[in-house]
C-alpha cells in the first residue's frame, strides 16, 4: 500500500518539530494533536470562526485552513508564544485588564489576530481594529472589551 504520510519539519515558537503526518491533516490538529499545542482551537473547522487562527510566517493563517505539510519548513506562532515566560504580552495582559474574554474559546484565534493586526499596523484607527478582526467569531462579549483591549494595547 502507498503511504500517504510524508515528513516534515515545522518550528513553532522557536522550536523545530519532525514529524510523519497524512497528507490530509490540517495544520490545527497537527499543532493541537501531534504536538500538544491545544492553545489554538477549533471553532468550525470551516475557515468561519478564527479560534484557529496562527500566524504562519508573519501572515494570519486560519490553521483549519491550511494543511500541515503546506506547513512545512514554516515558521509557526501559536498563542503559546506571545506570553514570556510568566511575562503576559502586552495585548495578553490588555486583554486581562479590559475584561475582554468570558468563556476564553475564542481569545487564543482574537490574540493571535489582533498581534498580526498590530505588527502590520502598530497604530490602528478604530476601523481597522474592527477590520483587523473581523475574521473572528465571539459568542460571549459582544466585542466592546475585545476591540477596547486591542486599542488600548496600541496606545
Ligand atoms: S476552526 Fe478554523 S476558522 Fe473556525
Ligand atoms: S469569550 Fe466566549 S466566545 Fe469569545
């Protein structure tokens, strides 16, 4: 039988991982199930939600959008990654501060969103804050603290 596995070589977060993967898998349940990175989540599974948003060689990438071995000797970050060490980043801990997560499914995809948005553009207007995560589904907050968070971390 052909195998449909093919190997590949992903760094997230400034670590290198090797692994075997079917040519199918997509890149969220690669990082989450493969690897134990199960920061990022998984909404829909239909490229709707953003909670599986990662950043893929400095480019916002729906994780459930991509699969794992177009992936392959990327450069991945993962929520896991913003914080240093104990150290929140500064978005994590506006984000703390502004009240801006209830249930928390979505905040890992909005963090992840909100630090591309904020990297391209260190200064948004409030248009292209709510832009900059317009890609992201919330069904608690109603949006106000997350787009207040994000806003104050750009001041
Ligand atoms: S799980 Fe990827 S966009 Fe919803
Ligand atoms: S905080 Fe619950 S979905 Fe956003």
């Amino acid at each position: 039988m052909v195998s449909t596995e093919q190997t590949i070589s992903v760094t997230i977060n400034g670590t290198t991982y090797e692994r075997d993967v079917e040519a199918r898998k997509l890149l969220i349940h690669f990082i989450r199930d493969d690897l134990d990175l199960t920061g990022s989540h998984v909404g829909c599974d239909t490229g709707n939600c953003g909670a599986c948003s990662v950043i893929v060689d400095g480019q916002l990438v729906k994780s459930c959008m991509m699969l794992a071995v177009q992936a392959d000797g990327s450069n991945v970050e993962t929520v896991e990654g913003l914080a240093d060490g104990e150290q929140l980043s500064k978005l994590q801990q506006s984000f703390r501060d502004h009240h801006a997560l209830q249930c928390g499914y979505c905040t890992p995809g909005m963090l992840m969103s909100a630090t591309a948005l904020l990297r391209s553009n260190p200064h948004p207007s409030e248009d292209e804050i709510k832009k900059g995560l317009q890609g992201n589904i919330c069904r608690c907050t109603g949006y106000w603290n997350i787009f207040e968070a994000v806003k104050a971390a750009s001041e």
